[in-house]
C-alpha cells in the first residue's frame, strides 16, 4: 500500500507515457474532515474511470487503484495500488487542454462502478466548466451526473439547471430546468431541457429567448417563446419551432417556424416584413426572401401589396467578383389600379476593370412614367429624383517607366431619362452619344508640366418640347496647358499659359439651318501666395496664427461665341474655389474674356500639439482692368470691383462648430447671397444644427436639425435604463412661407429593444408633397422589424448618431 504524505506526489501509467500522453492524478492530504483533492485525467483514469483508457489506440488494463475514505473521524484519506504499475514521480505536470480536472470537498470511489463527489465540485475539461453540489461518475458509462446547484459554462457562455447528466467522452450533455446566458449574442432565457454538443450546438424545448435582463419576476419587454429551439453557432443556424413573439405582453408574430443566423453573418430564408404608409400608396406591406446564393453574391425577392394600387414584386441582385461589383434591382406594379396601367422600375449599377487595366463603370435607372418619383420615393433614391441617368463609361491609362509621361483614353455615352410634370417643367440636359477623349500629361526638364487633351462630343436633345429651340450638334474640342510651379516653405507661384479651341457642326432646327463654328482662346494666369506664421493666443489658449495672402491674375481676349450652344457650360458658383478660378463659366462652350486680378488672404488658427484648426476666417474680392464683355448673366459690366467674398469656419468651443459665406455687393451695400451654418453637439446624441440660406430676389430658407434626448429613467429592478430621443429637421421657405421638406420621428431605447416613429414629408412641387410614416422595431440581439427610416436620419440630421452598432445585429427569417 501507498500512502499519501504531505510530500506532493504524480502517479502516471507508463504505458501511456510511452505514447506521449502522460495522465496523472495529484493531491494533498490534509487535517480535519474537509480534505480537497485535484485530479488530472489520468487520476480518473487510474483512479476512478479505468475506461477513460478508450483515447488510445489498444485498449489498456484497468490498474488496481482505490481512493477511499481511511481513519474514521479525522477524514484522511489514502489510494491503493499495485506498485509494479504505478511508479512515484515527484513534481506535478500541468494539465493539458484535453484533460479532465476534478476538484471536491470529499470524494469516494467504488473500484470499476461508480466515483462520488460532494462539497464545491468543480469539473473542467477544455473550455467546459461544471459546478455542483455533488456529482456522480459512472465508470462503465463515462456519464456524470451532477445534481443541486448546478453551472456550467461552455466558453462564454452559462447554464444554470437543477441537474445535468454530461458524457465525458462526447463532451454532450443535457440539463433541466435550466436558465442560459449567451454571451455571443447578449441574449438569456430557460427552457425545460437544453441538450448540448460537442461543437457548438444546442438542442433546447420548452424554451424563452431574450436580451432583456430583470432581476424582478415581471416579464421582460420581449420574449421569443418556442416549443423547440435549436442553435448552432459552428453553421451560423438558429431555428425556433412554434414560435411565438411578445413584446410587452402582446403577441405580435407567430410562426411554425422560425429561422434566424446564431451570428451577425448571412442566411437565407424570410427576412422581417416592413411597413411603409404613405398619403399616395396607402399602406404598403412587403416580405423579402434573401437567397444567401454565394459568399460573393446573393438575391432579394420581395413580394407586397400596396393598399390603393395592389400586388408588386422587387428583387434585387448583388455580386462582387476580383475585378467587378454590382448590383441589379426592379420594382414592379402588374396591375397599378391607382394609375390604371402596370408600373416599375429598373436600377443598375456596375463596376470593374479588365486584366489589361481599362476600367469601366454602368449607372443606369429607369422608370415606367412621369409619375413613378412621386408614388415610389423610396425605391430610387437620388439628389436628382426627376433626372435618371443612362451612363456607361471606360478609360485606360498607361505611364511610361519613369512616371514622366502619363496617356489616358477614356469613352463615354451618357443619356438621361427626365421625368416630367405639367406644373413644373424640367429642362432637359443634353445626351452625350457618344464622348471620346485623349489626355497627355508630362513633366518637362526644369519642373515644368506640360497637358493636352483632345475630345470629341455629340450632343442629342432627346424629348425635345415644341418650343424648346436649342439645336443638336458636334463638337471637338482641344486644350493645352503649359505650367510651372515653384513652391517653397513661406510661399508659392504658378504662372500658366493655355490655350482652348473648338470646331462645332450645329445641326438644323426650327427652321434655321446648319452651321459650322470654330474659335481659339489662349489664357495667361500667375498664381501665388506667401504662408507667415506667428505664435498667438486665443481664450488663454496658445495656437498658431496663420496669414495666408494670395494673388490671381488672368489674361483672356474676348471672343463673340453667343452663337455657339450651351451643351455643357454653366456658370460657376460664387465661393471660395471659383474666385480664383480662369473662367467664370464650367466648360468647354464658354470662356469669358478677363483681364483680371484677384486679391485675397486666409488667416487659421492652429493647435499645435494635434494640427487641428480652431478658426478659419478669410476674404477675397476681384477687380477688373477693363470691362467685361461675357459674364455669367449675360449682360457686360463696366464695374471694377467684384462683390467681396467673405468665409470662415471653427470650432470656437469643442462642442461648437460654425460655418459662413458671405456674398458683398460694394455698389448696394448689402449682401447678395449667404449661407451660415451652426452645430451644436455636446455630448453623443446630443446635436442641434441651424442653416440660414439667401439669395436676394431668390429664395431665404431656414433649416434646423436635431437629435436630443427627451426623458432618460434611471434602471430599476435589474431593467436597463430606458431613454426617449427627438429626431427631427424642417426646411422652411420664409420666401414662399411654406414648409418644403421636413422630418420628425421618436427613438425609444430601452436596452434590450429600440423603437423608432418617423414621418418625412417631402416637397414634391409648388402644392404636393408626399408624406410617409417609417416604423422599426429593433429587437437586440434577435432582429430588426419594419422600415428602417436610419439612412434617411443620417442624411437629414448632421452629426446624427445610430443608438446601436448598425451592423451588430443579426437577421432574422421565418418559415411559414
């Protein structure tokens, strides 16, 4: 017989350290009744469970060891066995990740039948953990039962039941009446029995499932109920038998079943209904169905009905390959009874590049008639809603091996679908079928840099109107450009000489004939500015001082050319870029004629341990030498003076930040145009924005914006700490006196769920507008139901905040 001493001692099977294994059982005695032992996988090998030998590949014979209770009263305990078989080691190794540890207050064990422990026992193999009041092993079975308080974790995530039989072979087991935390998903709930397997699958029945934690006994806010629930995290699938939903002790979704992904990755099958409610449509219901197809491509099919016009059907196709991205999507109506005849829609997009470096890119958007952006707002989102383009593009570009001389060709045909309406006419743009162009950079000895491009055009007015006059016609067009540019820390100059010719086949119109025009204008420019710096102070703060002043001067004869279309010229914006812009049209049909300079200064203020600028206040006002003959107005000015450009920016406090331009008439003494901006945003999810706009005889809007929490409770009961946000922006038109577009909509975060009330209302002439109500319910940890109105916040509320990770949630689906 072996005795255990004090001295630490390792009991190993040799047979098993000849293959590497090395499983031993380890303990201390010690005084008194509460003797705790630890044993290795290879104590209960030895000791407890001789067929634990079933991991090697011959079966091993049981050693004769016996762990019992020994000396009455005092608790001691001591192991028998045969010592031919078990040689003593001194030192203890440390358990490996496939090892079974077992630890307990008492244990006692009959040879070859059962091992019993009671007193804070714990079992651990790999990333399994069991916690007990008392635990049983049966040798022959390799079952352990444990039965009282019982825990058990697997990874992060725990199980709380009243009992649970666990195979230690198979890592399987089963617990009753069982409470569940997990953790990947931040969801708990119970169920009657939870079978788990090896891997990372679980079978439970009679189950709840949610997010929401009260240490209360009231129900939580949402509970998914099923009469089977299964997860399997390894396959990304979950799936709920009679399955019903409550949120806030309502049921408000029943399914057979109901199939979600146990992660945040895709899956096939019902996505959420949405509900849209509008003032052209009605109520308008829709399911989508996601076909996971690929990890690189998948497909929506959404079928709906619309309360005042009917069926509809959408499906939407997305795909991203090694060198091309994409997406296709439709919207159909067979049978508007609204419209009276069938409706729809196209949008594709389309995007790559070829093994031989020419890359190309498809825009394209359809709609049945002039109508369709008014009653389906939604389905093609753009600035330009009355305006679908047709755009198919490529280019190639080649460099030579010194990247001294870079060649691109490029081809274009671009056309536009212009959605009309009797109160509100769209002047058409020009199609452009097709463009064809060459461009030719290249840097020259002494820093010199050297351009041309050459460009052919044919301009086509597709839906001309009776009397719209303005002709199609064909235009090449050469520009070349030679520039040097010295640059220094305290300064910089760039002088620049230019040259833009252009022949033009005008094609008959209204009776007038075909003409053919050609002109040449050269442009001379010096450009350049000083950067000084000083060290300054502002509010006790120390920052540095910028003063930036910079000079423009151009030279451009005049050239007749009212003659000659607009296909693409335009006037410029009057800001910060076009003060010191050549030309004071966008372009190819219009270069004004300019004898010019340009005067100007930019101040910043600098931190200068993080770069950022506090402040940003500048000027600019141009003057002229002579008159100017083509202006963007059409009319010649004999003024010297521009109108004075003022602008700036900053964060003159760290929750503040402004915006301005202002435009100065010198003659008047009053301000032509303005637009200002302030942001207010002290802490996240706190914002109020404010927008002025005006342009004198034109228009005076005020914007304002915002998103603020309107009534925080503190947590009570174990409940998460609720809180209710405004959203909300209004564009009113102080011209018109009349709202034009505005938003306002409610977000209720209670921890565990989100609720989201929007109404947009959007202008969509001088007396229509469309209203549309969004609701969304979001269910953390489960899924999203409803519309989502979250672009649509983003885009209307600057510096707005989603409550919630948008990509932390899971989607879930459901089986009819």
């Amino acid at each position: 017989m072996l005795s255990l001493t004090p001295s630490r001692l390792t009991l190993t099977d040799p047979s098993l350290t000849r293959r590497g294994v090395g499983r031993g059982v380890t303990g201390r005695p010690m005084a008194g009744a509460g003797v705790r032992w630890r044993l290795t996988p290879m104590a209960l090998a030895l000791a407890l469970l001789p067929g634990l030998a079933w991991a090697q590949a011959a079966p091993q014979r049981p050693l004769p060891l016996r762990l019992d209770a020994q000396g009455g009263g005092g608790g001691e305990q001591a192991a028998v066995a045969a010592p031919e078989d078990i040689p003593v080691m001194r030192g203890e190794r440390s358990p490996s990740p496939g090892d079974i540890v077992l630890t307990a207050l008492r244990l006692r064990s009959t040879l070859d039948l059962e091992t019993v422990a009671t007193g804070e026992v714990t079992l651990a193999q790999g990333d399994m953990v069991l916690t007990t009041d008392s635990l049983s092993v049966q040798h022959a079975s390799q079952l352990a039962v444990a039965k009282g308080r019982v825990t058990v974790s697997r990874g992060a995530d725990r199980f709380r039941a009243t009992e649970a039989e666990v195979n230690l072979i198979t890592r399987e087991g089963v617990l009753k009446d069982s409470v569940f935390d997990m953790a990947r998903t931040g969801a708990r709930g119970q169920a009657q029995n939870v079978e788990f397997f090896s891997g990372q699958r679980l079978k439970a029945s009679r189950a709840s499932y949610t997010s929401c934690r009260r240490e209360d006994e009231l129900e939580p806010d949402w509970v998914l109920s099923a009469d089977k629930l299964s997860l399997d995290f390894d396959n990304n699938e979950g799936r709920a038998e009679g399955a019903t939903l409550r949120f806030l002790g309502v049921p408000i979704l029943y399914a057979p079943v109901l199939s979600f992904p146990s992660t945040d990755a895709r899956k096939s099958g019902w996505l959420p209904p949405s509900l849209n409610i509008d003032n052209r449509s009605g109520i308008d219901l829709a399911i989508p169905y996601y076909f996971n197809l690929a990890p690189n491509y998948d497909l929506t099919l959404t079928p709906g009905f619309l309360a005042r016009r009917g069926l509809s059907a959408q499906a939407e196709f997305r795909y991203l390959t090694e060198r091309d991205r994409g997406h296709l999507a439709g919207h159909w109506l067979p049978d508007d009874r609204d419209a009276s005849r069938s409706r729809g829609s196209l949008d594709v997009a389309h995007s790559g590049e070829t093994q031989s470096g020419v890359r190309y890119d498809l825009a394209a958007q359809h709609a049945s008639d002039d109508d369709y952006w008014k009653d389906f707002s939604r389905i093609l989102p753009s600035q330009m809603p009355r305006l679908l383009p047709q755009d198919l593009k490529a280019q190639r570009q080649w460099t030579s091996n010194d990247e001294g001389l870079r060649l691109g060709a490029y081809a274009r045909a671009q056309a536009w679908q212009v959605l009309q309406s009797t109160t509100d006419a769209v002047v058409p743009p020009y199609q452009r079928l097709p463009q064809v162009g060459l461009r030719l950079e290249g840097d020259a000895p002494g820093g010199t840099r050297l351009s041309v491009q050459a460009e052919y055009n044919r301009f086509v007015l597709a839906g001309r109107s009776a009397t719209d006059t303005r002709p199609d016609g064909q235009r090449v067009h050469l520009e070349a450009e030679v520039k040097r540019h010295w640059d220094e820390g305290w300064g910089w100059l760039s002088p620049a000489l230019r040259v833009n010719a252009a022949r033009y086949d005008i094609a008959s119109v209204a009776g007038t004939s075909a003409i053919e025009r050609r002109r040449v204008i050269p442009t001379a420019s010096l450009d350049g500015g000083l950067r000084l710096e000083r060290q300054a102070q502002w509010l006790g703060v120390p920052l540095n001082q910028t003063l930036e002043p910079r000079l423009h001067y151009v030279v451009t004869p005049f050239r007749e050319q009212t003659d000659l279309p607009l296909f693409d010229s335009a006037a410029r914006d009057f800001n910060e870029l076009s003060i010191y812009a050549d030309n004071a049209f966008t372009g190819v049909d219009r270069i004004s004629d300019a004898h010019q300079l340009t005067l100007g200064a930019t101040s910043r203020l600098i931190d200068p341990q993080t770069g950022a600028e506090r402040l940003r206040l500048g000027a600019a006002q141009r003057y002229l030498f002579r008159e100017q003959k083509l202006t963007p107005d059409g009319l010649s000015t004999a003024n010297r003076f521009s109108d004075l450009l003022l602008y700036g920016s900053g964060t003159p406090a760290p929750d503040w930040r402004i915006d301005g331009t202002l435009q100065f008439n010198t003659d008047t003494d009053r301000f032509a145009r303005s637009i200002t901006s302030v942001r207010w945003q002290p802490k996240p999810f706190h914002t109020l924005a404010a927008t002025y706009r005006f342009a004198r005889d034109l228009n005076e809007q005020i914007d304002v914006a915002a998103q603020w929490p309107l009534y925080q409770a503190a947590p009570s009961g174990g409940a998460c700490r609720t809180s209710l946000y405004g959203v909300g922006r209004t564009n009113y038109s102080m011209r018109d006196r009349r709202l034009t577009d505005s938003l306002l909509g409610l977000e209720w975060d209670a921890g565990c769920w989100i609720g989201r009330i929007v109404v947009e209302r959007t202008s969509t002439g001088r007396s229509e507008a469309t209203t549309r109500w969004m609701f969304q319910l979001e269910l953390v940890g489960l899924s999203r139901l409803g519309t989502s109105p979250l672009k649509v916040l983003k885009d209307n509320i600057p510096g707005y905040r989603l409550l919630r990770d948008e990509d932390a949630l899971p989607t879930t689906t459901v089986t009819p």
